[in-house]
C-alpha cells in the first residue's frame, strides 16, 4: 500500500508507518501497525485471524499468539480511542477475525509545514489537548510498568480550565466537576479552595481572580505544592476534545497527561471522567483505588448548567454572599443533584434556618447514591447532625470518612462537630488541634479550636487561636461568635457591644442575638434579654421564634410563669422546629402546664426518635419537672435520670432533692451545674442552658443551708447576688434570695 489515508480524526502513513491526530504524532507498536495496515487496505472486509498470524510472524507460528494478537489489537484500539463495546473503527467479525467499519480516503501527502487541501486548523486548545494523546497511546501497554509521577499526599493545585470552544456553559462547570472528580482520590492531596484564595491574597491578587497556569504555578511553589493541573477543552466540528496535564511547580516540567474525545457536548462530563480516571493513574494512584472511588461525574448531574450554576454559588458562599439563589437555581435545572441540596443545607444551618436545613438535607441523604464516596459520607454525617440529631451515627460517618481520605481537611473535620456535640470533648479537641497543623490555611479549623478551649474557660488560649488565624489573613463568620463568646466569659461588656453592632444586618447575626439573650439572662437583666427578642421578630431575623422562646425559658426559670407561658406559646405557633419546641417544653413543664409540655415533646420525639440531645437532655429533664410539678420528686429523680451530666436534667434533679430533704445530694447536683460556667455557652447555648447557672448559685445556698452550713450557705447567696449586681429589679428568684440571705444567722 502506498500513500496517504485519513479515516475519521486521524491521518495514517502506512509507508512512513506514522499516525497522526490532528497533526500530531500517535506512537503505535509495530505488530499493531501491522495490523492497522491490513485492515485499511481492505475497507469494510474481513481481515481473518490466520491473514493477521500470517503478518506478524511470515517465519512460521509462535506459541500463544491468540493472546498475541488480542494484545496487538488491543493497543490498537488505545490508540484509536476505539473501545471494542463501542467500536467505529475496528469491528470484530465473531470466529473469524476484524474488518475496518470506518469510510478510508486517500490523502495527498502536503508539502513539509503545509496543511492538507481543505483541512482546518485545529484552535490552540484541541491541539495541546491533542497532543497528549501520545502519552495516552503509551499508557495502554506500559502505563502500569511507568513510575508514579507523584508520591502520595503530594499537594496539587488545580488550575482554571482552559475553554476555548466559545461556549460558555464550561465556564467554571468544568473546573468544578474536576475538583469533584479529583476528589474522589484518597492518594492525592488537593489544596483547597480557601488555601488557595489566601495564597492568592498574600501573593497581592485577588482572591477570586483567575487562577491561570501560571498564578496557579505561583500559588503551588508558595504552599509547598509538588503539581498543577490544567485541564482544557476544544472543539473540532461536532466533537470535543478533553485534556489535563500535570506539571511540576518547581520547574514546569510535565509530569503526565492525558485526552479523551467526545462525541457531543452532553458526553464531555463523561470524557472528563474517563480522563480523571487515566490521570489518576498515571499519578500513583493504584487501579483497585481508583476502580472502588470512582463516580462518573454524568452521575453525579448530567447538567452542565446545574454544575455551572453550583461552581459560580460555591464561589458566591466563599465571599460571603447568599448562594441559595445559585443553590436553587441548580437544583431547578437537577433536582437529583445531591451535592447542591447539601451544600444548600449547609447554608440554611449556618442562617439559623433550622426545618429548610432538615428538608435540604434530607434530600440530599435520599439522593446520596448519586455523590461520590467522599460527598456521601459527609451528606450522612451532616444528616445525623442536622436531621436525624444521632450523634454516634454523625461519628461514624466522619470517621470513616477520615479514615478513607486522611489528605482531605473536610473529611477529617467532619468527625469534629458530633465529638463536639457528643459531649467528647478531648477526643474533639485532639481532632481540632491535629487540624491545625495539617491545615494551617482552613479557617474553620481555627473556630473549631477555640470553641473548645472557650468550652472550658481557657479564653486567653482561644484569642491566641483567632489571633492565630488573623495573622494568616483567615476570617470567617463565625469567628464574631467565638470572641462574642469570649468577652462575655471575660465580662468585657465594651467588647460584646462591639461585636453585636457589627454583626447587626449580617447572615451570622442570630448567633449574637442568641448570645446576647444568654448574657443578659445570666446577668438578669430580662428587660434587656425581652428587647432583643423583640427586636429580632421586628427585623424577622432568622431564628427569632427560638430567640423568644430562650427568653421564655428565661422567665421560667426565674420565675414569671404567666409571661414565660405566653410568650413560649407565641414563639411555638411560629415555629415548631427543634430548639424552640425543646426550649419551649420545657418553659410549658415549669409553668406548670404539663399537658402542653406532654404533647410539645410527645411530638418532639416522634418526628426525631434517635434524636441524641433530645433523649439525654430534654426528655430527662421535661419529665423531671412533669413529675415534680405533680407532687413526685422521688420519681423526678429517676425521670431526670440522663445518660449525659447536662444543665437541665441536674436543674431537675437538683430542685427534686430538695423537696426530698437530701441536701447533699441536692448540693452535688448544682455544683455539677456550676462547675461547667463556660460549657453553658458554647455546646448547649442554643438552648438557653446559661440561665439554669445562677438558678444553681441560688439551689446550692439553700441546699447548704439545708444542711447546716450557714457560713458556706451565706457565701454561694452572696456569689449569685454580687453576679446580679445589675439585675433587673424585681424578679422573683432575686427578690426570694435577698429574703433567704437576710434570714440566716452566723452561729
């Protein structure tokens, strides 16, 4: 055969023995050329087994040359991008051998430099995207017997994608589902966004600029990095061509790449995943990996526009602004896009919007079978903490998750929060302070750290932590919570006010009003604590019927059950989500109002059965108080019998002993209370647990004066009063302590 052919993409010499893809080079072995050259000789004929035999070895036969030549055509097939369940090129005719399915047209050989007669210039982006396919041709017989281009935990930095088809639904779609479908890897190391935004900031750029090679490069030497990757997309006709290369950060040099074509735009998602595949592997990444961890990225959503609309609202959450809009709008365009409804969950939480976080969320958890691995651990854990409220079922999935993705700062957070939540808090602060040094740039880490060490009233280590974080240009919305919270632990009332004026009008600000209503319960100053509520149902600030009921609860306990009643029925017609119809049944049982309470947490129950906090905190606790307010403080120490040494229940059990007359007993339980001052701020704030704090102070001095200790008696009333130096005049368990401290005389 002489001359020139061209059959689809691709340009075959058979004289030069040379085929090319769109220009450029595609090394083939010989005996597949071989091969190659019999079949378009003959066009559309079978080409038999024994013609194939009698081409590769004219001396005579070699042992095993079936699987020989299954070998041969194999690589053939790679190099075509040809798959034998989807073949356009070589047929396989059953028992007999192969024919070329594909219409051959010669082809004048151009002079050197020139292009063919007729034939387009192929854009930048198809031919750098082409020019990997000799890389990709190689893979198929040497690719597992090549050395690991990157050792694991390497640091990659993904790069923008390159979209030079004028089509804009790739903007951004693109990149997001590589860094999702890179992701999926537990051997690479990705830096993560918000790594990547402050290097950028440090680097004097923007941080949401574009992060082309080069930037990306810039940004890989600064972190340490070992790669970048750069993906691309051109177009040729009808097709798409598909491209990632990996460069070294220190000197440029490329590390591996790789190149899919697809047939039509609604099959590029599927081209990048079959690409994300091959680079993965050609990465270090071992083949069992990767054939475990590997949801195509169509599954996740076949939608570009959906994906497009969730990378530009991932983007929008990362400056602060309110991606539900994008949220929603993605969803609209994929209702089965699992990661969107969880990433809107996890909105919805952060805004205080507590059933719209539940309902995201548990769509998410329905659909979570189309989420990578890493996405469907950690939609199950948010669901156990969020919808579900079962903790150990929230640790489980974090830990898994941490297991099987140790390089990922998400996946190891997510065992925090449940450890938190749980009540473990030295195993959550070992996870918290790990976090850290793995991931010095992810500010959450840093909250995370001094919530904790705030939680035991070390406030001078959790301001070195966010000054910590500050000093590496961190900041995220909830660290005014965190030096809320310190300032109140230090009575810096001048801080406070700082923090909740710049909070006012933010996302964030419920969870200042929620603090401020705390501080100014545990001060009793109700009159501030009943201006707040107001004010937040005035502005409609999410979270404002559970503000009011705190402040129910407030009044409960202090004593003003007419106005805790009304006001905790107010907030409940509002909203029946679950902080205020916990904090509400509670008010209901202490103002005597036990039927209510009864059905608040009959319902409570039914609708979270495995709830964690509502078993071991609430129910205990609503049912001691039930039984006390029916005469039977025998049985409210059992009803109030919790697996957790939370607030509400001791409160219960406390106020029990005391109508039983056992004040040491009764005594033991209070100082339990008093014991955790910080805790009653950070684990349980949402619930109003500051309030049962000087409730303590005033249960521990009459137990102490229960049992004859006058002298320690008179000092716990004078440690609750000196605390409520600028309480608000009048309020009943205030004006009863004054009356009982008077009373006792020094023997």
């Amino acid at each position: 055969m002489t001359g020139s052919v061209r059959f689809g993409a691709f340009e075959f010499d058979p004289d030069r023995r040379e085929l090319r893809k769109h220009g450029l080079r595609i090394r083939v072995p010989d005996q597949s050329l071989d091969i190659l050259v019999a079949l378009v000789e003959h066009p559309g004929q079978t080409v038999t087994r024994e013609r194939i035999q009698s081409l590769l070895w004219p001396h005579g036969t070699v042992v095993g040359y079936e699987q020989s030549i299954n070998t041969a055509v194999s690589n053939l097939r790679e190099a075509l991008g040809d798959p034998a369940d989807a073949a356009r090129f070589i047929e396989r005719v059953p028992r007999q051998g192969y024919r070329f399915a594909a219409p051959v047209e010669p082809l004048r050989r151009a002079e050197p430099g020139a292009s063919p007669p007729g034939a387009r210039r192929p854009t930048l982006a198809v031919l750098a995207a082409a020019a990997t396919t000799a890389a990709a041709a190689i893979a198929g017989w040497l690719w597992m017997r090549s050395a690991p281009a990157l050792a694991e935990r390497d640091v990659i930095v993904i790069a923008d994608f390159e979209n030079q088809t004028g089509e804009e639904v790739f903007n951004d779609a693109l990149r997001q589902a590589l860094l999702s479908q890179m992701g999926q890897s537990p051997y690479l190391s990705l830096l993560s966004e918000d790594r990547i935004r402050s290097a950028l900031a440090m680097m004097g750029r923007a941080s949401d600029g574009p992060l082309t090679r080069a930037v990306a490069r810039e940004v890989c030497q600064r972190v340490g990095g070992k790669a970048v990757l750069a993906g691309s997309i051109g177009r040729l006709g009808s097709r798409y061509f598909v491209g990632l290369e990996a460069v070294g950060c220190a000197g440029g040099e490329e590390l591996a790449n790789e190149y899919t074509e697809a047939e039509s735009k609604d099959r590029v998602l599927a081209a990048l995943s079959l690409t994300v595949s091959k680079m993965r592997g050609r990465l270090g990444e071992s083949l069992a990996s990767i054939r475990k961890l590997s949801v195509p990225a169509e599954v996740t959503t076949p939608s570009l526009e959906a994906l497009r609309a969730y990378s530009i609202a991932l983007t929008e959450r990362s400056k602060g602004n309110d991606a539900a809009p994008l949220l929603e709008r993605a969803i609209q365009l994929d209702p089965e896009f699992a990661a969107a409804h969880f990433t809107l969950a996890h909105v919805h939480f952060r805004r205080g919007q507590e059933l719209s976080a539940e309902e995201a969320i548990a769509r998410a958890y329905a659909l979570r079978g189309r989420a990578s691995e890493r996405e469907k651990l950690a939609i199950e854990s948010a669901y156990h903490i969020i919808t579900s409220g079962d903790f150990q079922q929230a640790i489980v999935a974090g830990t898994l998750a941490a297991q099987l993705y140790p390089h990922d700062a998400a996946a190891r957070r997510s065992a925090f929060l449940p450890h938190g939540l749980a009540g473990e808090f030295d195993k959550a602060l070992q996870i918290a302070r790990r976090e850290i040094e793995l991931a010095p740039d992810d500010a959450i880490s840093y909250f995370n750290l001094a919530v904790l060490l705030l939680s035991s009233g070390r406030t001078v280590e959790a301001r070195a932590v966010l000054d910590k974080a500050g000093a590496r240009s961190l900041s995220d919305e909830l660290f005014p919570f965190a030096r809320y919270i310190a300032a109140a632990l230090e009575g810096d009332s001048a801080a406070m006010e700082r923090e909740a004026e710049a909070a006012r009008g933010k996302p964030y600000e419920h969870r200042i009003l929620m603090l401020q209503v705390q501080v100014a319960g545990f001060f009793g100053q109700l009159a501030k604590a009943r201006e707040t509520a107001r004010d937040a149902s005035a502005r409609n600030v999410s979270s404002g019927p559970a503000i009011a009921a705190t402040v129910a609860l407030t009044e409960a306990v202090f004593g003003l059950e007419q106005d805790a009643k009304a006001r905790a029925k107010a907030a409940l017609q509002l909203d029946r989500a679950r902080r205020t119809a916990a904090t509400t049944a509670l008010t209901l049982a202490l103002t005597n109002e036990t039927v209510a309470a009864e059905a608040v947490l009959g319902d409570l129950l039914r609708r979270y059965p495995n709830d964690t906090l509502l078993n071991s905190i609430w129910s205990p606790a609503v049912r001691g108080v039930m039984a006390l307010k029916r005469g039977d403080a025998r049985g409210a120490v059992q009803a109030a019998d919790a697996p957790r040494r939370s607030a509400w229940p001791a409160y219960s059990r406390g106020i029990a002993y005391l109508r039983l007359g056992l004040a040491s007993e009764a005594a033991a339980e209070f100082r339990t209370i008093i014991e955790q001052k910080a805790r009653l701020f950070t684990s349980t704030f949402v619930y109003g647990a500051a309030f049962a704090y000087p409730a303590a102070q005033v249960g521990l001095a009459r137990a102490l004066a229960m049992e004859g200790k006058v002298g320690a008696s008179r000092k716990a009333y004078e440690e609750f009063l000196a605390g409520w130096s600028l309480a608000d005049s009048g309020i009943p368990i205030l004006v009863q302590a004054r009356r009982e401290y008077a009373a006792l005389r020094v023997p």
